[in-house]
C-alpha cells in the first residue's frame, strides 16, 4: 500500500501535472468567492479543456479546482453575508455577525484551518472507507436515503432560535417551494400557474441569494461600513486567534469531518446539506456558553469542517463503484470515461497509483488553498471596514449574476427578487430562513425515495433495521431541540428581568427586538397557513404519486404554522416594529432595480450594470465623477473578463444594441 501511495505522488509531483493542479486551485478560489458560481459550474467549463491533457494532469485539474471552492466561498459568506456556493449557507449563521463585531479575520483564519484539515480527513477517509463501508453503502436503499432526509430535517428543531414551530413550518414551505414545477415521477407539473419559467422548477441559486442577500444588501444600504465597528479589534480578531480556535474546538472539528465524510458517501447529498448537518449536530452538543446565530466561532468551525471533508467521502462511491456521489462527481466521472478509466474494482488494484493521486491531489489542493487565502486574508478582511456605500453596487453585480447564471432568463432575477421578499419578510417575522433552503435542498431527494420505498416495499420498508435506527435519531433530535428551546427562553426570561431593574436595561431590550414584530410574525404565519391550504387543495385532483410528497408536507406545515401563529399571539403585546427606515431603504433597493431590469431589456447586462454600479455610486455614495467613472469601468471589466470570457454565460438579448 505504501508503494503504491508513493507511486501515486511521483505520478502528481512532476510537470505538468502539478502546474495543472495550481491552476486549477487558482480557479476553484475565484469559483469559490463569487456568488453564483460553484464547483459544478467549474467542473462543467473546464472539462472539455482536457481532452488534450493526460490522464493525471486532466483529473489532478478538475479535482483541485473543485476541492478548494468549498474554502473560498467562506469569504463572501462571513464578508458580506452571502453564500459563495450551496455549501457555504450555515457558515453566513455565525461568520457574519462575527464581521459585524469587527472579527472578521479571527472567522476567516478558523474557518481556513478547518477546511485545510477537513479536506485532509476526507482524503484519508477514502484510504481507510472502501474496504470498510462498501457493505454499508450497498445496504443504503430508497427507504435508507428516505428516513436519513427526514434526520436532515429534524435538524431544523436546532437551526430555528426560540422556535421550533417556527422552523419546522420554514422547513416545510421550503419542500413546497420545491415541488413548483414537474413531479418527480409523474411528467405533470405542480404549481406552475401557467408561467413557463417554472414548469421545470425554481432554480436553487435565485432562492439562496434572494433569501440571504437582499436583506443584507438592504441592511448594507443603511450606511456605515459591515463591521458595526470603526476599526479591528485587534489581536481578538485576528487571524492567529481564529486558528487558536480551530485548534481549542479540535474535537468538534474532527466530528464533524467524519459527519462529512459519511454523507459524502451517500450518492446525492453534498456538501449543501453536510453543511446544515454539521452546523445542527454543533447547536445541539455544545454546552459550554452557546451563544450560535450571534457570531460563534463555532458555528463557523463546524459547518466548514464537513463541507470541505464531503469532497473525499464523495470521491469513495464514485471510483469504487462508479456511482457519483455527487453532481460534480458526475462531471469528474465523465472525465475517468474521456480517459479510458472504467471505475470499480480496478481502481482499488491495477490502477491503485491512479487513486492515491487523487487523493493527494485532495491534500495538495486544500493545504495550498488555504496557504493562499491566509496570504491573502488580511487584506480582504479590511473590506468590512470599507464604507458600505461603495459594497452596495459590487454585492449587487455578484448576486445578480449568480442569479442568471441558473438558467439565463429574466426569470431568474424575478425568483431572485420574490424570494428576497420572503427573506425580509420571514426575517422581521422571526421565522428563521436555514431551515427553508434545507427542506427546498432535500425535498427532490426524500420524495423520490418516498415513492420508491412506497412501490418497491409497500409499508414493510419501515421496519428495516437502519431506517429504525435513523427514525430513533430523528426522535430524539426532536426532543434535545424542544429542551434546549425551553431552557433558552426561560434564560432569556431571567435576563430581561435582570436588564429592566437595570438602568437602560427596558431600552436595551427593545433595540434587540425592534426589527422581530409578533403583529407581523401573526400576518406572516396566516399568509403561511393559507399557502399549505392552497398547496393541499391544489393537489386534490392530482395522481396519488404525484400528490402525496406536498400534501405530506403541507399537513405538519399547516400545523407548525398553527402554532407559530398561537405563539406570536401570545407576545402580541411585547415590543418589536420594522423601522419605517427599513421600508424606505427597501423601497429605495426595488425602484433600483426595476430600473436595472428595464435597462438590461432595452441595452443587455454589460451596459445595465456598469451604469447602475456608476450611478449608485455617483448618486447615493456622493462620490467624485472620476471615481464613480472608475468604479462602473471595473464592474465592466469583470462582466466581460469573468462572465463573458470565463463563464461564457448567456446575456439578455438586448433590444436596442
């Protein structure tokens, strides 16, 4: 085994196979820190360039560049609160509110050491796993992968605050969000209302950046800078501190590797949803002063521990049995069959050394990768001190992209901006919006496995020994989650009578809930009770299998927003309103881009943003002409270098050019 481990370096470490692979770390980092992008989108253009390329180089190319994506987009997610990709979303928790407080490299320098590491573990895991858990990954059927989405979701109990209902009724809207479009077994589309764009669904990208980006972009309109701060807080927040805490929490870093390693093995999870796993298996374990969602570094270390480990538990079921265990590994799989590789059982012998390569190449790649963005993290950690004004029009260019690049229509940035309305909506309703983008991303995969178990094993599949044993899982996640939310509101009980016979105390408290409104979490959850109504009576004329998954969601949907409903009933009286402030600035960001969208019809995207980014910054920022003129002739060189040249997207036909 050594020999062949030493085969497969020399085979890596020599030209040009080892340039191929700095340039493909090079790539995966700009992939990684631009919203929008990813690693299937890196994948995707980059493996027709190597048709020409041997074998080592080809896989060492594409393997690097979609080993550190998952390490880049941690600087978008703690620096402006948007997810660089899919697997980043449970980072925005805790690493940006952690750059609002000024800690922005202490964030970065932890969440760099743990992917590094992560990514580490996960290269091992595919030496030690193979021979251990192929009976394990074999005995994973359709009612296995059913009842493991179902654990996903329970983990909403842990992700949703104060409360549970609450969190499990955004889960549910999120599976419904989901179903928009044709079944999964039935050509039949669901929920369509008679508008093409989302006959074949709504694309998870809109959804994510709406979700999460417009309210910050909203927030960012406000002034000041993204660190409520006016300078660093020195050696609190520097890098060395964040590895410090990377090395403190090495127990919780470790578990949560092995937790992203294993659901790298199940084909068709991902790092998206070992994110969200990871991060709930943190809230729900750690006892020493949690304070998650408020810029615990924690919740930082977690979720980037188990995305960047996913990559090697990934690459196990797709070298030993050719089954992809996830989208990118797909692409990585079309790369084996352009090189004559046949996955299986000859990768585990005859090409042996072909597999250590890669697993050095996981190594190699996220070693380097997060070298470089320590080298680098200074200097982008002083953006959060940047005045906001100047962030505005570049966070905008990058999440309108990120936007169109899901299918290239209008609709797109229409789906961006109707779920931006539902994020600041849920946000001042104090419903919590993770749990939503976790049952959109799942929802696909429990209903098939629902309708598979249904008609292959009819109800015996419920007493399979693995899916009791993830059933008893789920069970006991629920009730950790409903005591920790007890002892959580009776602390913040006894702190709110400790402030008021304190000076300051009553109005410290209603900064904290000024922008959360139990009038409007009330309208918010009857608007939500009446989307379930509509989505079960909707469904009644449909096919059994094509209306089972929604109307089985819509049920505990209903009943979770029952209960919210009940709840914010019940603090109907405490204080908490939307600053009118907030509605002007959103007011002010929807005529904004209604003008962006006009201009883009009549002039095309390379015209309409540099503009929008020129006016914004000459208009609103109060900037000088020539610095404004600078600022829109940057966001036109980027337009044209990395999305018309590199990512070759699709503009809008515009009329008048």
């Amino acid at each position: 085994m050594l020999e062949q481990a030493i085969l497969g370096a020399t085979q890596l470490f020599v030209w040009p196979a080892i340039g191929f692979l700095m340039l493909g770390i090079l790539i995966g980092i700009v992939f990684g820190v631009v919203p929008g992008l990813s690693g299937l989108n890196g994948m995707a253009i980059l493996l027709p360039f190597t048709f020409s390329m041997d074998t080592v180089s080809a896989l060492s190319f594409l393997l690097g560049m979609y080993a550190v994506t998952s390490t880049a987009d941690t600087i978008s997610s703690v620096l402006l609160g948007i997810p660089g990709t899919a697997a980043s979303q449970a980072t925005v928790l805790d690493g940006y509110p952690m750059a609002k407080r000024g800690e922005a490299e202490r964030a970065l320098g932890a969440a760099f050491t743990v992917s590094a590491i992560g990514g580490v573990i996960g290269a091992i895991a595919v030496v030690l796993s193979i021979p251990i858990l192929q009976p394990i990954i074999l005995a994973f059927s359709s009612p296995e992968f059913f009842m493991l989405g179902v654990v996903g979701l329970t983990m909403v109990g842990a992700l949703s605050g104060g409360s549970i209902a609450k969190g499990v009724a955004a889960a549910a809207l999120g599976t419904l969000i989901a179903s928009v479009g044709y079944g999964e077994q039935i050509a039949i589309p669901r929920y369509w209302f008679n508008i093409i764009y989302l006959i074949d669904g709504i694309p998870l990208m809109p959804v994510v950046l709406g979700l999460f980006a417009v309210p910050e972009i909203v927030d960012l309109m406000k002034g000041g800078g993204i660190a409520r701060v006016s300078q660093p807080a020195g050696d609190a927040s520097g890098l060395m501190r964040g590895v410090r805490d990377a090395m403190n929490n090495w127990w919780l870093m470790l578990r949560c590797s092995v937790l992203g390693v294993y659901i790298g093995l199940l084909p068709g999870l991902g790092a998206a949803i070992a994110d969200w796993i990871a991060y709930g298996h943190a809230v729900q374990t750690v006892r020493k002063n949690p304070h998650f969602g408020e810029g615990d570094v924690r919740g930082v270390i977690a979720p980037e521990s188990a995305n960047n480990a996913v990559k090697g538990g990934a690459l196990v079921p797709t070298i030993a049995f050719g089954i992809p265990g996830s989208p990118p590994m797909a692409l990585l799989l079309g790369a084996f069959l352009i090189q004559g590789i046949t996955p299986g059982p000859s990768m585990l012998t005859t090409q042996l050394p072909l597999t250590f390569s890669l697993i050095w190449t996981l190594v190699v790649a996220n070693v380097v990768a997060a070298l470089l963005l320590f080298a680098l993290t200074k200097p982008i950690a002083r953006l959060i001190f940047v005045p906001s004004r100047y962030l505005v029009p570049a966070v905008v260019v990058f999440t309108l992209m990120g936007a169109w690049t899901a299918t290239f229509q209008l609709g797109d940035w229409v789906a961006l901006f109707g779920a931006g309305a539902l994020g600041m909506a849920m946000k001042h309703a104090g419903w919590p919006r993770p749990p939503l983008i976790l049952g959109f991303i799942i929802a696909p995969i429990i209903e098939n496995a629902l309708h598979i178990s249904r008609q292959s094993y009819g109800m015996a599949w419920l007493g399979r020994p693995i899916v009791i044993a993830l059933l008893v899982v789920a069970v006991v996640t629920v009730v950790l989650s409903i005591r920790r939310a007890r002892k959580a509101k009776a602390e913040r009980v006894h702190g709110a009578e400790i402030a008021a016979t304190h000076p300051g105390g009553a109005a410290a408290e209603t900064f904290a809930f000024r922008e959360t409104s139990p009038l409007f979490g009330m309208v918010f959850a009857a608007l939500a009770i009446a989307a379930f109504g509509y989505a079960m009576w909707e469904a009644r004329a449909w096919p059994a299998a094509l209306a089972a998954f929604p109307v089985a969601m819509a049920v505990p949907g209903v009943i979770a927003a029952a209960i919210a409903l009940a709840g914010d009933f019940g603090a109907r009286h405490e204080k908490g309103q939307i600053p009118l402030a907030t509605l002007a600035l959103l007011g002010e960001f929807a005529l904004w881009m209604v003008l962006v969208v006009a201009a883009t019809i009549c002039f095309g995207q390379l015209v309409a943003l540099p503009v929008f980014a020129f006016l914004f910054v000459l208009l609103r920022a109060r900037a000088k002409l020539w610095v404004a003129a600078l600022y829109g002739g940057a966001i036109f060189l980027l337009l044209w270098g990395v999305f018309d040249q590199v990512v070759n997207v699709t503009w809008y036909p515009a009329r008048f050019m």
